[in-house]
C-alpha cells in the first residue's frame, strides 16, 4: 500500500469515546447543562469529531480564535484559516462557567458529544467580519449570520463524541476522513485530485474535472458540500441527483463521489484554504480551485466582495506549507465548429464559443425551453426540470388584502371555480372567516393576534404552494409588515401575488353586507379596520381591483389574465 500524505497537523483525529465509554457519559450527561446545536454547529460538529477539522480537538478557544482571526494560524502556528466556533445564547452562557462540561445535542435531543468548557467570551464580531470576510457589508451572508442571526457568546473546550450526526439520506456516499482514505488506500489511489461544488454540474464541468484528473495523472472525488450553502442555492438533494446521473459519463475506476457535511462560510480565500486542509485530511493530493471560490456575490454597492483570482493567490502563497497542490481551474466553453470542449484560452479568433449562464439556464427551466445536449447531459436536464417544473406546473399564492366587505371573498371564490373548471390545478381557498373558524379560532383583532393569523394563512399557502398547488387567500390583513413576511416565506418557493382589493371604505361601508360596519360605529365591535382600526395601504402589490363599479365575473376575470400574463396558465 502506497503511503498516504499525512493529515493537516500529523494526525488524523477522531474524537469519539469507544462504545462503552460513550454509554457511561451518557449516563452522566443527564446531570449536564444542555445545548441544542444550530443546523450549522451541527455541520461543523461532525467535521470535528470525524477529524474533516483534524487537528482541531474542540470548538476553539479564545487565544486560538484570536490567533485565526488576525493570522490564520492556530497559536502553535498552524495554518487555520476559519474560526470553528460554539456560539450560545446569553442566557445559556449565564448559566454555565468555564470548567463545567457541557451536553451537545441534536434536534431530537441525542446527545452528539460533551465538552468542557475552557474557555467562556464575549467576541468581537466586527473584528471577526473584517478578519476573516474582509468585510463588515452584511449583504456577506456570514457578516449577517455573525452580526444579526448567531449567539453573543462563544464556548470553548475539548469535545468528546458520543454519538455522530445521524443522517438518513445518501448514505452509501456519506464517508468519514478514516473511510475516504481506506477506500482510496484499497483501490490504489495514490493520488486524488478533489472537486468542490455547491452547484448542479454540467457538460463543462465535467470536462474540466476529468481533465484536471488527467493532467495530475491522478483520480477524482468529486466532494460536493451537502451541510449549508449559500442561501438561495439548489437543495441538495436535487443536486445530489445531478452527480449522480453526472458520474456515469466518467471513465470507469477514475472517480467516485462523496458528499461532505460542510458547513461553507462563502469566505473567498480563505475559505479556499479551509476546503484544501478538508480535501488534504480526506486523503486528496489535489484541490481544483477555480475563479470566484467560494465566492459570496456581490456587495451592497454591487461589487464583488473579492478578486476572481485572490482564493487561487492565496491558495499559492500556501501551498507549499499546505501540502496540498493547486490545480488551476480553467473555464470551460464549448466550440462550435469543433464540436468540442476546449479551455477559453485556447479558442481561436473565428471560432464560435458557445456558453449558458446560470441565469439563463434558470429562464429555460421556468419557460420549459430547450437545453441543448452539448450543454447538460440528458438525465441531469430531466433532474432538474423534476425540480423546477415550467410555470404551468409551478404552485402559487393568490394574496388578496382589503377591507371587510370590498369583495375580496366572493372575488377570491369566483377565481377558483374558474380554475377549477380549467383543470389541471389543485386549489385551496383560506378565506378570512373560514381560517378564523378553523385554525384561528382562538384569535381576535389585536395587532399581535391580526398578525398571527396572517403568518398562520402564510404557512399553510407556503406549504401548499411548495407542493405545486394554488393557494388562494383572503384576509383582511392589514398590516404591511405581516404582509411581508408571507411574501419573503412563499417566492422562494412559487409564485405570489398581492391583490389589493382597493374597495374604498365608504363603498364597503354603504355595502355593509355583515351588518358589521353599523356595529363598529356604534361601538359594539372594536378594533374594526378602517373605522376604530389601521389599514396599511400594500406598497407594491401585482395588481389592485376596485369593485365599486365592477362585476365579480369582470374582476375575476382580471386576476386571469394576470396569472395567463406572468405565464402559470398552461
Ligand atoms: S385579519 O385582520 O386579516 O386577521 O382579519 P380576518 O382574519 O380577515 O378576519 C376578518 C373577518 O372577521 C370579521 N370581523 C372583523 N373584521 C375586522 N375587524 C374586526 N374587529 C372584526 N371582527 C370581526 C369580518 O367579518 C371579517 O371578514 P371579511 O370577509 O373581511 O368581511
């Protein structure tokens, strides 16, 4: 058996207690204070534990932490680009003192590993940012987690691993530190170049790993990060099922896949230099490092955060000390008349470069248009439209505001029967008095209580609308901020339209269908908008309908042509 390169620091760690010992802290963890893990201590907790973070043994500790922060090195002088930190809640930090172990647990409350706690600080997040981000710009998703979303107090101490994160999905292609590199030990793979991605992979992709595999003379592991990503990317389930049906136009024996519980900070470079240490305690000799690694998009004045080339320079200026060698990711695109793939660099003036960007590739997914062979395999294509099915297929919202009595019910109710007379469509209608006799019947009219139902409709819209169906809802909902926050919950998921039924009040009120608005007036109900109530007029909406001198069937037949408009009506 060829020898392996030696992990990051010299030693491959595994922090996990023997069975035996593992059931005795059980035991004694019952007495312990407990913390429940974040989705993202958890990511970073398995990376201790099975040695993906070798040499760290624990969350680190303030002298450590302050050493990455200002110099990228671990006190001893070790090369360690990103702080892997415990951050608590004040009050979970009030309640315990350095020396005190500590219970880590998952969701379900399984205990995942114990500490004790060496150290017990209030950082300095704004130095964090701009030591490690260079920046302080909370467009950075990790300058918003650290300075809006992530605990005040930082824990730090040695861990012992009771039991790993479970995972239920991929687990035939979940392997540890230990695992990679036996498996890579009993194939004879001397060595690997590794691949990072976060993103689906195509034709292009394809063609550059397999050629940086075989200028390294060396084997492949494509090593795409399934902990958390940037906000915003493909679920990685889907993704997963892209690799998948990617691997099989590799050449047999040259490359495998394997997914790792990373959890990414979208750091730039060095970020860069955390997944080379990663890939280097997996038993990679390689890292493919490409323009804009791990690169977080654009800055709040529309700029990028850092250089295309500044994670390969810094990758290089460390190499050495490292020990883990650079391949330069070079762009691919397809030429034309070769009907090849070739590095940008070496196309030819009068030849024709052909590319998809990501936007683009979105644009054909969401109007079913073509996507040509020569830029995605078949298969891969089919995985992704299962994903993002055209806008036909696509569920939505349908949001009306207004107040009582401006026809938003019968509006919302007549916009279903057509819809279902359509076909093809599954709808739900939440009307404003049907959601308070069912899931808020406890409520009443106070702001808190107003906004309460609101997210309640939101979350069963968002819900529905995520399975492909048609939400339609009709509240009063009267404030904005409310009103955003089902917004913000449902795009990512589907479509979301905001009809202000802009009914003015005198026209509702002259309606007076309930005999409501008499009863407001005359004090018998409170807290009834528009007379002892606010309305807060939608902004933006997609569309406003006044009913006052409209028929419900003309109304309806507004928000129709809208939704055939925006392209969901097949
Ligand atoms: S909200 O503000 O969105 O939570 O209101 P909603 O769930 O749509 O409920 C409004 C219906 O409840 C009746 N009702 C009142 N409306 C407004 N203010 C007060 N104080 C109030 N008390 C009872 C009224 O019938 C509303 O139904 P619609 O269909 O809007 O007329």
């Amino acid at each position: 058996m060829g020898a392996q390169k030696e992990p990051h620091g010299g030693e491959l760690k595994n922090l996990y207690l023997s069975e035996e010992e593992a059931a005795e802290e059980k035991a004694q963890s019952k007495d312990w204070p407990s913390w429940d893990l974040t989705p993202r201590q958890l990511c970073d907790i398995e990376l201790l534990l099975n040695g993906g973070f070798s040499p760290l043994e624990g969350f680190l500790g303030k002298a450590d932490y302050d050493s990455v922060v200002a110099d990228m090195r671990l006190t001893d002088g070790l090369l360690w680009p990103i702080p892997i930190t415990l951050d608590v809640s004040q009050h979970f930090a009030d309640s315990v003192s350095e020396g005190d172990v500590i219970a880590l647990r998952d969701r379900e409350g399984v205990l995942v590993a114990t500490m004790t706690i060496a150290d017990k600080w209030t950082p300095d997040k704004r130095k964090e940012c701009e030591g490690v981000l260079g920046t302080t710009d909370d467009t950075h998703p990790e300058v918003d987690r650290l300075l809006n979303h992530s605990g005040p107090v930082y824990l730090g101490g040695r861990l012992k691993g009771v039991q790993a994160p479970r995972h239920f999905d991929f687990t035939h292609i979940r392997h540890s530190p230990r695992e990679m590199r036996d498996l890579f030990a009993k194939w004879g793979w001397r060595k690997v170049v590794a691949f990072q991605t976060r993103n689906p992979l195509h034709r292009a992709h394809q063609e550059l790993t397999f050629r940086a595999a075989r200028e390294a003379e060396a084997n492949l592991l494509l090593h795409p990060v399934v902990g958390l990503t940037k906000p915003g990317d493909i679920d990685y389930f889907t993704r997963v099922r892209c690799y998948d049906r990617l691997m099989q136009h590799y050449p047999e024996q040259t490359s495998t896949l394997s997914l790792l519980p990373l959890a990414m900070r979208m750091a730039g470079p060095r970020e860069a230099l955390w997944h080379g240490i990663i890939r280097k305690n997996y038993g990679c000799t390689h890292f493919i490092i490409g323009r804009d690694h791990a690169g977080p998009g654009k800055d709040s004045k529309g700029e990028d955060f850092y250089g295309p080339y500044d994670a390969q320079d810094l990758f290089v200026e460390h190499q050495e000390e490292l020990d883990i060698s650079l391949v330069p990711f070079k762009q691919m695109v397809y030429v034309q008349e070769r009907a090849q793939y070739a590095p940008v660099d070496e196309v030819e003036d009068h030849e024709t470069q052909l590319n998809i960007s990501g936007t683009e590739l979105r644009r054909r997914l969401k109007h079913n248009l073509e996507l040509p062979e020569w830029f995605s395999f078949p298969e891969v294509v089919a995985v992704l439209r299962e994903r993002h099915p055209p806008l036909t297929e696509q569920g939505f919202t349908l949001f009306f505001t207004g107040f009582s009595g401006s026809g938003k019910s019968t509006i919302a109710n007549a916009v279903m029967t057509k819809l279902m007379e359509m076909g093809g469509r599954r709808v739900t209608l939440l009307d404003g008095d049907v959601v308070r006799k069912n899931l808020s019947s406890e409520l009443g009219f106070s702001k808190e209580h107003r906004n309460l139902n609101i997210e309640r409709i939101g979350f069963v819209a968002s819900e529905i609308t995520k399975n492909g169906g048609v939400a339609i809802c009709a509240p009063i909902a009267p404030y904005r901020g409310s009103r955003r926050v089902v917004r913000e919950l449902i795009e990512p998921l589907g479509g979301f339209l905001e009809i202000h039924v802009n009914t003015p009040l005198e026209v509702c009120e002259a309606r007076d269908r309930k005999g409501l608005y008499a009863k407001a007036r005359a004090g018998v109900i409170k807290e009834f908008t528009g007379i002892s109530d606010p309305y807060e007029e939608p902004e933006n909406p997609e569309m406003r309908i006044d009913t006052t001198d409209i028929t419900i069937d003309q109304a309806a037949q507004q928000v129709l042509l809208k939704l055939e408009k925006l392209g969901y009506l097949a």
